[in-house]
C-alpha cells in the first residue's frame, strides 16, 4: 500500500519510478548468489527501501546499504511508515568504496 501510493505520486510528478526492481548477484566465479530486490528505484538513481515497523534497525540499513553497493548508487532513502512519527533517512555512499 505505501510502496504503490508514493510510486503513483512521484510518478504524477514526473519522476521515473521503478517498483520491486530485481538484481541478480553473482561471485567472482559468476555463480547466482540471489536476487535482490529493491522496494522502489527513482530516476534509475535513488533507491527507496520502505518499511513499515516501529523502529528501524542497523539491519535495514544494511539493507538499504547491501543495495547502494550492489547497484553502485550512491543515493538512498530508507522510509518508515510504522513509527507515528514518518521517519525518513537518507543515505550517501561515495562511489570510492
């Protein structure tokens, strides 16, 4: 439910929006380690991981984190619909690490 509303706003508003975006990872050996699957992808460069629990925890920004690294992004929100209070982190990886 939150997934599709802020897709169809931020569609509305003219951004390219991307919902549950998959990406395989493989080793070094080209083995299919698994799939990611990412929550929403703006403009093909914001990734959006949504959650809806009372608090966030280190293991959704690993999450969030695990993504950036993968897809070589380097901006992303982690937004929380489950605390009465909307929490919204963003994150910045630099594309050095």
């Amino acid at each position: 439910m939150y997934e599709n509303g802020l897709a169809h706003r931020l569609t509305k508003q003219g951004y390219a929006v991307t919902q549950q975006s998959q990406l395989q990872v493989f080793d070094e050996d080209h083995f299919l380690l698994g799939t990611l699957e990412m929550d929403l992808v703006v403009e093909n460069e914001i990734i959006i991981e949504l959650k809806a629990v009372k608090n966030l925890t280190n293991e959704h920004v690993a999450q969030l984190l695990g993504y950036l690294r993968a897809t070589r992004k380097e901006h992303g929100l982690l937004i929380n619909f489950g605390n009465p209070k909307l929490q919204i982190k963003k994150y910045i990886l630099s594309k050095d690490l």
